[in-house]
C-alpha cells in the first residue's frame, strides 16, 4: 500500500477507531468513557468525509460530517453532566464501583 | 334462530361474568343471585337448542385472511357437549351458593366460572381451529384462576401453575395442528379438515394427527401429561365437580371425537390413542387405590374414566366414548358435589379422618353411594350402560389383551370405589369432627344430579340419532335404548365384567377393609405419590428452567466494559452469519 | 395534496416543545408552583391533543391515495403505511402517557424538562418514521437517543437512576457511531444518500456485495442497540427500570419499536439482500425470545421483569419480520407490526399500571424503592381497577385469549406457517413453547394481586387519581376488544406491511 493522501486518511480512520474501541474496552472512568467516545466520533467524521471524497460528492460528505460533529457534541454535553451528576452523587467516577445494577 | 341461541349461550354467561363484578364483593346476595340466574338462563339455552341441531353451519363472518370466519355449528357432539357444559355448570353455581357463602372475593370466583361457562360452550360450538383454539386458551385460563383461587395457600397457587403450564404445552399441539392444517388447506373451517383431510400429504396429516393428541392428552390429563389433575384438586370443590371432572377435561375427548374421521386413516394413531387410554386408565386406578385425600382419590378417578372414553376412540368407538362422557359428567359431577358436602361439612379432606359420616350426613351419604354405584358400573345406573358399551366396543375392535385390561381396570375402580365409600361414610368414626348439616342449595343441585345419574341412559338412543343424523362425515349408526339394553344385557362380556367386579367387592369385604385405612403396600404408595415416575420428570424440568434462569443472569453482570464487549462481539457474530448464509 | 397536515402531524409536537418549557420557566416563583404545574401540564395535553388533528387528515389522504412528500432543501419527508403506523403508535402512548403524567410526576423539579422532552421526543418519532434520507433517519435518531437520554435520568438525585442513564448514553451512543459508519460506507460507494437513489445505485452497481453486506452488519448491530437484540441489550433493564413509569412505557412501548423501523428503513435501500436481513432477523428473534423468558423468570423487581419481557417481544416481532424477508410472506410484516402495535397497548398498559401502584405505594409515601414483585400481594382490593388492567395486560403478553396479544401473536404464527419451510416451522414451535414459558413469570404475579392478605407497602397505600386510571381504563379496554376483533386493524397494518415488502423488492 503506497503513502497516498487517501490512504492516510485510510489509515487515521482506522487507527481512530481502534484506539476507540480498545479504550470502551479496558476504561473504567466516565470521563474517559465520554472522551474515547468522542475519538470515535471523530473517527466517523473523517470517515464521512472520507466517503464523500471517495464518491466524487465532497459536499454531502462535508455536510454530513458538520451535522454529526454538531449532533454528537449534544452527546457528549450530555454525558458531562451526566458525569457531574455522578461525581456529586456517588464521590467517584470510577465506573465499576458505580455499577450496582445487574442480574 | 340457532345462530340467537348460540349467541346466548356465549353471551349470557359472560354477560352474567362482568355484571357479578359489577355487583361488587359488599353485595354478596346479589352476587350469588346473578350467577345463579345467568347460569341456568345459559343452561335453558342450550337445551332450546337441541331441535335446531344440525351440520349446518349457523354463523359465517368473515374475519380477515390470517382469522378466517368466525363460525359456529350447532352439530350433536357441539350440542350434547353444550348442554353437559351449561346444565352441570349451573347446578355447579346453584351448589356454590352454600358452599362459597361468606367466602372473600365471590365477584372473582363468579366472574371466572361464568367467564368458563361461555368459553367452554365457543369451544365446542365453533365451527372456525382459530375459535377452538381461542376458547381452548380461555377455558385454561379460567381453570387456573379458579385452581388459584385460594391463592393465599402456597400448594393452590404451585397447582394452578401446574395445570396451566400443563394444559398450555398441549395447547402448542393445538396451535401446531391447525396452522399446519391451515398451510395445507388454505382454511380453518373445522368441516374443510374433515372433508379434505385426505387431500393432504400423509406425513402432514399424520403430524397433525399426533399434534392433536398431545392437544387432547394434556387436556384431558391423559398418560403422560396426567400429573395436573391431582394437584388441581386444591380448587373449590363446584369448580372440581364441573371443570375438572364435567367439563373442560372432556375437551380432550371432544378434540379427538370431532377429529376422528380425519385422522382414522393415519397408521399408528388409533393404536397410540388407545394406549393412551390404556395406560392412564389403568395407572390412576392403581393411584387411586392408596390415595386417602377424598378429593384426590376422585380425580384419578376422573382420570382413569377419561381413559376409558379415549380407549373407546381408540377402538373406533365414537358413539360409546361420547355416551360414556355423558354418563361419567352427571355421576362424576355427581360424586364431587357430595364429597365438596362432607368437606365443607366436616372441613377436611383427609378420609383416614372420617368414617361413619353416614350417620350424620344421611342424604349426601345416599346421594355419594348412588354416584359411586355409578362409577363401579352397576346396573341400572348411567355408568353401567356406557362402560359396558364401551367394553363391548373394545371386545370387537381391540386386542385382547387390551380388552383384559381394562377390565382389569373395571375391577379397580369397583375396589377403589368401595374403598372410598366406606373410609367416608361407614365404619368407625376416627376422628371428632364437628358435622354441618348441608344446605338447601347443595341438596337441590345434588338432587337434580342423583336423578340424573338413574335416567340419562335412557337419552342413547336420541344421543345416537342426533349424532348420527348431524355428523356426516363420522358415518356413524343410530342405535335405539332399546337395541342397546337388550345387545348389553344379552352380551356375555357383560356377565363377565360385573362377575369381576362382584369378585373385586368381595375381595375388599372380606380381605381389604383392614388394607384400606393404612396398610396398603408401601411401593405402591410411593409409586402412586410420584405418579408413577412422572411427578420427578416434571419436576427435573421445572427445577431445570429456573436453574438455567438463574445461571444465565451473571450475562447481565452490569460493568459497563462487558456490554461493550457484547456490542463488539454481536458485530462479529453478526458478519459470521453473513459470511455463513450469504456465500 | 394536504401537505400542511403532513407538517403538522411532525411539527406540532416540535414546536410546542419549547413553548411547554418557557411556559414552566415564566413565573417559576414559589407561590405559583402549584399553578405553574397545571399550566404545564395543561399545556402538553393540548399540544399532543392537537397533534392528533393533521394526524387523522394525513391518514385520510393517505387512504385517498395521495402521495405526500415534501423537501426542505435536501431533506426528504415522505409518508407510507409505515410512517402512519408508527405515528399513530407513538400519538396514541403518547396522550395516554401525558395524561398518566400529570399526577405522576406533579410537583418533581423539572416538571417542565420532562414534558418538553416528552413532546419533543414524540415529534421526533413521527419525523424518523418519515425520513426519505439515510442521514436525516440518523439525525432524528440521534435527536430520539438525546431526548431519551435526559428522560431516563430525569431523577438526578437517584444513583439507579443515573447510572442507568449513563450506560444507556454510552452504548446508545456506540451504536450510532455504528450506524454513520454504515452510512459513510453507503456514501462511499452509492454516491448519495437519498433513499430511491441508493435503491437505484446498489441495483445497478457492480461493487462487491459484500460492501453492502458489510453496511447492512453495521446497521442492524448499530440500530440493534435501541433495539434491544441480545446481545446489545445490556442496558435495557436498568433504563427501562429506573426510568419514570410514563418514560418506561414509552421506552418499552414505543421507542425500541422505532428503533426496529429505523433499521428497516435503513436495511431497506440495500436492495436484493432481504432474505440475509431476514436470516439474521430470525436468528436474533429466537436469542430474543429465549434470554428474555429466561431472564425474566427470576426478576425480583416488577419494572426490571416487564423490561426483560419487552426483549422476549422484540424477539416475537423479529420473528414476523424475518418470516416475511426469508419467504416473502407478506403476513408475516402484517403480524409484527400488529405485534408492534398491542404491544404498546400492553406494554405501555403494563407500565402506567405498575406506575399507578408504584405512585400509590411508595412516590405519595415520598419513598423511590423499586416496586418488587411481593409488594403487589392483595393490591386488587385496594387498587381494583389498576390490579385489573395490570391483569389484562400481563396475560395479553402472555398471549392468552381474549386478548390482543393473542390475535398479534396468532398472525406471526400463521405467517411462520404459511411459508411453508421446515426451518421457520420449527422456529414457530420453539416461539410457541417460549410463550408457554413466559406465563410462567405472568400468571403468578396477577395471582399475587388478587391474594387475600395483602403487602405491607398496600396497607399503607394512597388512592390513585382519576388522571392515573383514566389512560389505564382506556388501554385495558382496548386490549380486552382487539382480543375480539382484531381485524379493526388490518386498515394500517396491510399497507405498512406492502410498504416493507415493496422496499426489499422481493
């Protein structure tokens, strides 16, 4: 695979991903949670403007991609203050020891 | 006109089942008063009914290509089976007016056995598999209320459940058969299965066939689905006496009967209907000899009875099965009503407890004897008739041996019998129970019963007209009183059958008595009280289900990282099935 | 063409949103409280009532035959039977959840947020059911997550409560993340993302299938997390759990069901691949239907039982779609979505009357423990009514007649045997033995209810409203008569079932 423009492109996407994923995987803080959230986001804006490149329709990707990024920081408000109200409530951001639900 | 009648017969019940709710459980006289009414409004109904039986059908609505058309036909097996279910179940009512007086919750109690005295009416009416199973499913749920009803005792709660989860496993034989049916015939009419049931491919139509019997087995508490029965006995005896011995365990019955032309040609299906019977006729009667709850001893009693209508399909005895169900609903309904007397008069179950209540309950004792008379099938009583025609029936049509057995059985049931009658109401008094006299209501309904069980042998011959008359496709022969009397009398099978049971009464005269009360072998009676091996199965399967419930609740551990984990892993089992179903 | 109706079926809710909130926040003076709580309230009723206005003059025209589309820029809102299903889902637990509301959650900080998410909530639903474009269906899903996010958490000051809105954001919001990456895939390679031009685009493409494939894997596995398919469904029963009775019930009623129709949607422009999807639906229809039997059999907790339930029916509905997408049987799309529809009815029945005992035992005794099973014990003397529709409702799901759940479910069962295929049959056997298993944690509990003794929680409970029982009446009526007629509503689901097929073009 040569060093193309695309290709980089290709590769950050991928790797945005997998830093995503694997950090969902093994985190245990809520604001952590919320950030590597907001790397995969950031991986799919890529990707979105990525495709519409690909597709010759650069403006629908680009588009897209605002309406996302707009969208997912609603998201990501909304998880912050999801974490301020565990902080306050619990004393801890440690989201196992405020896992009680189960079964 | 038959369309009106059938409508009120439906309709009244159910009508009669939210006004008592209406009522409210403050006004307990109007409650009983309502019941009461509706139900033998119902009762009177069904018998306007009968001149206007026929094959034709009296209602076709059309519903909508997944329900087909609503439909009823008011045929002989639909009508006789109607009346059974709306007379005895209102001399069930008028019984409850003294057995349930002052009882918490009658709105409830009422509710539900109206509510099951419609359904079991739609049940055998309708003329549509998606109505059959529709009133199959109610008649199962208001048994469960009704088993249920004194849901503050733990063992009638595990009963009730016993029998719905139960009933509702043969019910998927039901659901199964007509859909398969359907998928072959484009139709649910009742009559299109009947008629073109040879149109369809052997294996389907032998599925079907098995489909249905488990339907009927579990229904009719049949081997080996008998172990419900027993347990539903924690339900108010008038419930006992018509749901579970009148009525919605003949559903099995009628299920089999009304199917039985389709499914004759089938290989294998009469033979394995017959074992059936066989089997659980025989097994009960040997459960019932070591039994001491009254109640109990009754219901394998029921069981064992069921077993010999289903024997009698088995034999291609149709008309015997259906003459027999008629007998066994009157004097069964007959013998619970006065066992429900002696419980409620006595206030236990348990007859190592009684004895010598005759003395002090001088009517329910005549009445009880008269039933179990009865059911030992002794001449002049309706039970001796259709048992007899039934033996007759398997004479012709069945292997000796299984003829040797069910008399065999015949002779358990005499003994049994005797047994049961005499730990209740002769002997020594055992125990220093305080004795209510019965009520007025209560001697009404059994009267009418006891009446009953001396004369319904003399409907053979309109039972046999009628049937054959309006069921065309079952090719079925109209036989007289008359013919049927002197064919019994003059057979020498009969001689033979009441010879046995003669020998069977004089063995417990003379050996058993002492052997009644306590000492009964003890591999019998643990053999009896584990159903013979199949109360363990039940239970294996049960403890199973919530064992497994139980393990599989650690996939719901709650950390977030493992739901995560879930996401990635329902990814990837997702393009594994793609990779697997899409090459 | 009656296109204001249209708008005003998706708009009317939107819009009065806002106007519910300012309506709470003007005048937020202590000594008006308690005014101020009927304004609101007042104001969402009025606002959902209206709805229902354009919503009727839409479905007439649509029965006219009149096509209504219409575009704002390039966003493309179109109706089908599909749309004016979900719509008249959503409107119908909608108003009876507002009504059931107004007691419910009268004088909670917040009132306000909670109807103005409500209602924007509902609007949002009628406007995905519409959506004509891959993106804008992701838009008006995301806008759905966000205001059931807030919903779910509303009582900030229960740990449950927001732990389980915080599991709820973050798995939801993985599973949208999933759902763009569908999109940018299909966007990759189709070049647009309006849905009859994709349609066209993969007809006429000769990009390797398994492109597509691969965006359909990623569309159902980021939808299946609203949807609820096991093994996506981890945050279900807490959400569902913790979550304010009304919200529960429009979780459990509405939400996951939109969810299953935006992944329709979204599967659908990937023509000629309908049966793959349908294999799949089947497969996550029986996992369904088992785990949430099995896991609902040892709930202790009345909310947490009905939330695995809700699983068990998704598994049902599942069934019915993947019946109509392997065999082409149109009675199967007929049967979920009439599965879809009494669903809500008893779902939704289910939750407002647990909600209507959970508001008398513990909310009036200024107590937030979850309602367990053992508190019901004897409710019905107290709670007739509520004890009843609970009742109804719990052996509807069970699928015992005459109830609608029995009809809906018969329909799956007549489908799945329609098809004619030995798999599918055995598969409707297995989904009937589930059902059978399933009454085996309903029937107990409505016995529990009509016990003689009853709970200590009953003892000391309060009455219950006339707003409460209103909306519990209603549902219990309407599941006791679609149980009798339930052809009343093959007027919707016919053609919502034709618009599906008509998609997968099979």
């Amino acid at each position: 695979m040569s060093l193309t423009p695309l290709n980089i492109v290709l590769f950050g996407i991928v790797a945005l991903f997998g830093v995503g994923f694997y950090g969902l995987l093994i985190t245990r803080n809520l604001i952590k949670f919320v950030m590597v959230l907001q790397i995969l986001i950031k991986g799919v804006v890529l990707a979105l403007v990525f495709a519409g490149k690909l597709s010759g329709n650069l403006g629908l990707g680009q588009s897209t991609a605002a309406t996302v990024i707009v969208a997912d920081t609603i998201v990501a408000v909304v998880g912050l203050a999801l974490a301020v109200q565990v902080r306050r409530r619990f004393g801890t951001l440690d989201v196992p020891k405020i896992s009680t639900l189960r079964g | 006109m038959a369309l009106i009648l059938i409508a009120l017969i439906i309709g009244l019940p159910w009508l009669g089942a939210l006004t008592v709710l209406a009522a409210g459980n403050k006004n307990p006289k109007w409650q009983h008063g309502l019941a009461v009414g509706f139900s033998l409004a119902s009762g009177l109904m069904a018998l306007f009914l009968i001149p206007f039986t026929s094959s034709r059908v009296a209602l076709d609505l059309w519903l909508g290509p997944s329900f087909g058309s609503l439909s009823f036909v008011p045929d002989g097996l639909a009508v006789s089976l109607t009346i059974i279910a709306t007379v005895i179940g209102s001399l069930a009512v008028i019984f409850s007016v003294d057995y349930m007086r002052g009882e918490a919750q009658l709105g409830r109690y009422y509710f539900l056995v109206l509510f099951f005295i419609g359904a079991m009416a739609g049940l055998v009416l309708s003329g549509n598999l998606l109505f059959t199973f529709f009133f199959w499913e109610i008649t199962a749920l208001c048994s469960y209320g009704l088993i249920s009803f004194y849901n503050d005792d733990p063992k009638a709660v595990a009963g009730g459940i016993k029998a719905l989860i139960i009933t509702q496993v043969g019910g998927v034989g039901l659901l199964v058969g007509s859909l398969l049916a359907y998928a072959n015939l484009g139709s649910f009419q009742i009559s299109d299965l009947l008629s073109k049931a040879n149109t369809m491919p052997a294996d389907v139509l032998s599925i079907i066939a098995f489909c249905f019997l488990i339907a009927a087995s579990a229904k009719s508490a049949q081997f080996p689905f008998h172990t419900w029965l027993p347990d539903a006995m924690e339900a108010p005896t008038p419930i006992s006496a018509l749901i579970h011995a009148a009525t919605m365990v003949n559903a099995g019955i009628y299920l089999l009967a009304r199917f039985f032309p389709a499914f004759e040609s089938v290989p294998g299906w009469m033979e394995m209907v017959m074992l059936a019977g066989i089997v659980s006729a025989l097994i009960t009667a040997f459960m019932a000899l070591t039994a001491t709850d009254l109640k109990r001893t009754l219901a394998y009693s029921t069981v064992s009875q069921l077993g010999y209508m289903v024997y009698a399909i088995g034999a291609g005895g149709v008309l015997a099965s259906q003459f027999h169900l008629l007998s066994h609903a009157v004097f069964k309904a007959l013998l619970f009503l006065s066992a429900g007397a002696v419980i409620h008069s006595v206030g236990t179950r348990d007859m190592t407890r009684m004895g010598a209540l005759g003395r002090k309950l001088p009517y329910v004792r005549n009445v009880f004897v008269i039933g179990a008379l009865a059911l030992i099938g002794l001449p002049v009583f309706n039970g001796f008739w259709s048992k007899e025609l039934i033996l007759e029936v398997g004479l012709e049509h069945s292997p000796r041996w299984a003829y040797g057995l069910m008399l065999l059985g015949a002779a358990l049931t005499a003994f049994y019998t005797f047994r049961m009658t005499w730990l209740v109401f002769y002997g020594s008094s055992r125990a220093d129970l305080h004795v209510h006299p019965a009520g007025l209501w209560m001697k009404i309904a059994l009267g009418v019963l006891a009446i009953g069980t001396f004369t319904t042998w003399l409907l053979f011959g309109g039972l046999s007209g009628t049937l054959a008359q309006s069921l065309p496709t079952h090719h079925l022969e109209a036989e007289s009183t008359i013919h049927m009397v002197e064919m019994i009398l003059l057979a020498p099978a009969t001689w033979l059958a009441l010879s046995l049971i003669a020998v069977s009464l004089a063995l417990f005269w003379f050996v058993g008595r002492g052997f009644a009360l306590k000492e009964s072998p003890i591999w019998l009676r643990e053999l009896s009280e584990s159903s013979f091996g199949f109360e363990p199965v039940n239970t294996f399967i049960s403890r199973g289900i919530s064992g497994l419930a139980e393990q599989l609740r650690f996939t719901q551990n709650g950390q977030m990282n493992w739901n995560i984990l879930g996401i990635v892993g329902a990814l990837l089992f997702v393009l594994a099935v793609l990779l697997w179903s899409g090459v | 063409m009656d296109l204001l109706s249209f708008f005003g079926m998706i708009s009317l809710p939107l819009i009065s949103s806002p106007f519910v909130y300012l309506s709470g926040r003007l005048g937020a003076h202590e000594a008006v409280l308690h005014r101020r709580s009927y304004v609101v309230r007042g104001f969402a009723l009025l606002a959902i009532l209206s709805a229902w206005v354009p919503f009727v003059r839409t479905v007439t025209a649509f029965m006219a035959g009149e096509t209504q589309e219409f575009m704002i820029e390039t966003i493309l809102l179109q109706v089908d039977g599909i749309s004016l299903l979900v719509a008249g889902t959503v409107l119908t637990l909608g108003t009876l959840v507002i009504l059931f509301s107004g007691p419910y959650m009268a004088g909670e900080a917040g009132e306000e947020k909670y109807y103005a998410m409500l209602l924007a909530m509902i609007g949002v639903m009628i406007g995905l059911a519409c959506a004509g474009d891959l993106f804008n269906l992701w838009v008006w899903f995301e806008a759905m997550a966000v205001s059931s996010y807030l919903l779910v958490a509303f009582y900030r000051e229960q740990a449950a409560s927001l732990e389980a809105g915080m599991k709820y954001l973050i798995q939801s919001a993985i599973g949208s993340v999933l759902v763009l990456v569908g999109i940018a895939l299909v966007l990759a390679n189709a070049g647009t993302l309006d849905m009859a031009g994709v349609r066209a685009a993969v007809a006429g493409s000769d990009v390797n299938r398994w492109v597509w494939l691969g965006a359909g894997a990623l569309f159902i596995v980021g939808f299946g997390v609203k949807v609820a398919f096991v093994p996506l469904h981890t945050w279900l029963p807490d959400a569902h759990s913790q979550a304010p009775s009304g919200i529960s019930a429009m979780l459990s009623g509405v939400v996951i069901e939109v969810g299953l129709i935006a992944m329709l949607r979204a599967l659908s422009v990937l023509t000629g691949l309908g049966e793959s999807w349908g294999v799949l639906f089947l497969t996550f229809g029986a996992l369904n239907i088992v785990y949430g039997n099995l896991l609902a059999l040892r709930q202790t907790h009345v909310k947490r039982m009905l939330a695995f339930s809700s699983l068990s029916h998704v598994g049902y509905m599942l069934m019915g779609l993947g019946i109509a997408l392997t065999s082409n049987v149109e009675l199967g799309a007929q049967g979920a979505f009439f599965h879809l529809f009494t669903h809500m009815l008893m779902k939704g029945l289910a939750f407002l009357a647990v909600g209507a005992l959970l508001y008398a035992l513990f909310l009036q005794n200024d107590s937030h423990a979850p309602l367990a099973i053992s508190d019901l014990a004897g409710a019905a003397k107290k709670y007739p009514l509520v004890a009843f529709g609970l009742s109804a409702a719990l052996l509807g799901l069970g699928g015992l007649p005459p109830l609608a759940g029995f009809m809906s479910k018969w329909q799956i069962f007549v489908a799945g045997f329609e098809s004619q295929s030995g798999w599918i049959m055995a598969l409707m056997v297995f989904m009937a033995f589930n059902s059978v298993l399933s009454l085996a944690y309903y029937a107990p509990l409505v016995n529990l209810m009509y016990r003689g003794s009853p709970s200590q929680a009953v003892t000391a409970g309060k009455p219950v409203s006339a707003a409460i029982s209103l909306p519990i009446l209603l549902m219990t009526l309407a599941v006791i008569l679609l149980g009798f007629f339930p052809q009343v509503m093959n007027w919707i689901t016919r053609p919502a079932a034709q618009s599906l097929l008509a998609f997968f073009g099979n």
